[in-house]
C-alpha cells in the first residue's frame, strides 16, 4: 500500500481556503528545491568560464594605523634591544661582542623591521617607508660586516627619517 494514497484517503479534508498538510509539505519542499537550484546557479561564476576572485589583500593602512602598529612594535622590542645594548656596553672581548651582536642584536633588529614591513604601507607614504626600509637595511647590512658599528648612532639616518613620519619609538637613542 503507498502511504501517500493512505494518508490521502485518511486525511481530513482542508477547511475552505486551507491546504492539506501535503500538499503544505509539497510545496516547502519544492520551495527548499527551487532555494538549493538557485544558490547553485548563483555560486562558481558564468557559462563564460570566467571567474572573479575577491581580492585578498588586505586594505593598505592608513597612515595614523601604521605608525601606531609599528611605534608599538618597536617599543615591544626596544627591551631586548637595551638587554642587549648593556652587554654590548660592559665591554666584553671583541669576539663576545661579535657574538653578541650577530646573535642578538642584529636578528632583533631584523625581526622589528620585518614586522614592521608586515603592517604594509600607508597610502602616501610608499616613498618615506621605502626610504626607511632601504635604510635601516643598509645599517643592518653595515653592522653585520663591521660589528663595531653596532650602537645608536649606526641608526642616525634611520632615525632621522622615522622621527620625522613618526615612527619615534624605533632607534630611541639615534
């Protein structure tokens, strides 16, 4: 016996301008059929072959994030920074402070720049930052052929750069 002609033969009849609960119950389920056709139809693009992608680059920040993001990064760092600036200055031997410097120091300073870089750029400040970033590498690049080099004054240039858009809380003493 199909339970359709069952329920159909035992059902009551609708009151006037009411639905049966099949026929309810047809009628959802084609509405959910007709839902699911049309997501479908709606996802994976055209008949054309084309895509869109969405772009997934993240908005340039502006300038007042960027310096706030960066001044926080360095003032974070600035502590292992002057951890290891006072090693530096209790005059350990040549070789110690070589260790030092290309142990500690110069990979803390090339994290803070790539962490800075990660923020992006702001819109209108691609030159100043390229500026910065093209200093800073040179002073890293600097210090790791002459560990002497190494101190405040190593980031003058940086620094004098920086202030001046500013990023303050990056080389402090410079």
């Amino acid at each position: 016996m199909n339970l359709e002609t069952d329920a159909h033969r035992h059902a009551r009849p609708a009151a006037p301008g009411r639905r049966s609960p099949i026929s309810l119950r047809r009628t959802a389920a084609l509405a959910v059929g007709a839902a699911v056709v049309l997501a479908a139809a709606g996802c994976g693009g055209g008949s054309n072959g084309t895509t869109t992608k969405a772009s997934t680059a993240p908005p340039a920040p502006t300038k007042a994030e960027y310096l706030a993001k960066a001044n926080a990064i360095c003032t974070a760092t600035n502590g292992p920074l002057a951890a290891t600036a006072l090693k530096l200055a209790s005059h350990p031997s040549p070789a110690e402070a070589e260790h030092i410097i290309s142990s500690a120091f110069i990979p803390e300073i090339k994290s803070q720049l790539s962490q800075i870089q990660a923020i992006g750029t702001p819109a209108g400040g691609q030159t100043t930052v390229a500026t910065m970033d093209r200093l800073l590498s040179g002073d890293i690049a600097k210090i790791e052929k002459d560990p002497a080099l190494a101190g405040p004054a190593a980031f003058h240039d940086f620094a004098q750069v920086a202030h001046g858009y500013g990023l303050t809380a990056c080389a402090p003493l410079s």
